[in-house]
C-alpha cells in the first residue's frame, strides 16, 4: 500500500470537485468576481471558457504530479491553487451581506487552496490511482461550471439587454432572471 501522504494532494483535488457538483458550478461567481468591472461587459462571453481552463490546471497538474515531469505539475497546480485562494478572497471581500452560504462555500475553498499549495511546496508525492479519480471528477466539474457559467452569461447580457447594467455576475445570482438554458429552445 501507498505512503497515506500520497492520497493528501488527489484528495484536495477531489474535495474541490465534489463541492463544485454539489453547489453547480459556483465558481462562475469566483471568476466574474475577478475580472474588472469595466471589462467584464466585454469578457462575459469568456466565462465558460476561463472555467474550462481553470479546471484543466488542476488536471494537468495531476497528470504531472503522477508522471515523471513534477516540477511542470507543482507549476500548475500552484496556478490553480493559487487563482482559487485570489478568486476566494475576492468573493468574500464582496460577499460580506449574501447569504452565508456562499461565504463558507469560499472560505472552505479558500483553506483548501492554501492547503494544496502549502503540500505542493513540500513536495509530496501524489497517487496515481487516486490522481486518476480525481481528474475524471474535475473533467465533470469543469463541464458542469462552463454549462453554468454559460447561463450566468445568458442572465447578463439579458439585464444589458433590458437597460438593467449588472456590476457582475453575482447581482445576477442574487437577483436572477428567467432566462433559458444556452442552446435551449425555451
């Protein structure tokens, strides 16, 4: 049986994951929080996409991590890691009069985060069969964010079209719209 610090790492990856699928892709908030306010109008459109690559840090990290090329996967998932720690603690500068929810959600993503970079500088050595788990929950992860960033969008740029400007998207999770689904025929 494997050193247990091996399954240290995957399991922060895992964790991550199963918080994502389980409150439906909510780092579309992180990232429209994070990009600036006179862009995001322009960089809407890109939130899925940032969603995607967000995630596939992670799995390529792991990859790495589990393949002979460590410093590429410390690389990585220090940059994921660490834009999940900045995107955390910009929610919840903003985030002090939401629900409080969405505060532990990111405070919890946050502790996360500095965990996997703290093992990350130690070195640790990573599962591979426990690696392998945690990409594939990822790969489900960034899919489901990219499809609810993709409706976050929809609900922005249908307060645009109103006359209605939202800050960012985390007016729009507040106060939503009934909007259909992106490639929906409703």
């Amino acid at each position: 049986m494997a050193d247990w610090k091996s399954y240290l790492l995957p399991v922060l990856f895992l964790l991550q994951a199963g918080i994502n699928l389980m409150f439906y892709g909510f780092p579309a908030v992180m990232f429209s929080v994070v990009i600036p306010e006179g862009l995001y109008g322009k960089l809407a459109w890109a939130l899925s996409f940032l969603m995607l690559c967000y995630f596939a840090l992670g799995i390529l990290a792991l990859y790495y991590l589990s393949a002979p090329n460590v410093r590429r996967g410390k690389l990585l998932g220090l940059l994921y890691f660490g834009a999940g720690a900045l995107g955390s603690v910009a929610v919840l500068s903003e985030s002090l009069h939401e629900t409080p929810l969405l505060p532990a959600i990111f405070a919890l993503w946050l502790a996360l985060s500095l965990l996997g970079m703290l093992l990350l500088f130690r070195g640790i050595e990573v599962s591979w069969k426990l690696s392998l788990v945690a990409m594939i929950l990822l790969g489900i992860s960034a899919l489901v964010s990219a499809s609810t960033a993709g409706w976050v969008v929809e609900d922005y740029y249908a307060h645009v079209h109103i006359g209605e400007i939202p800050e960012n998207a985390t007016v729009i999770v507040a106060y939503p719209e009934n909007v259909s689904p992106p490639n929906g025929t409703g």
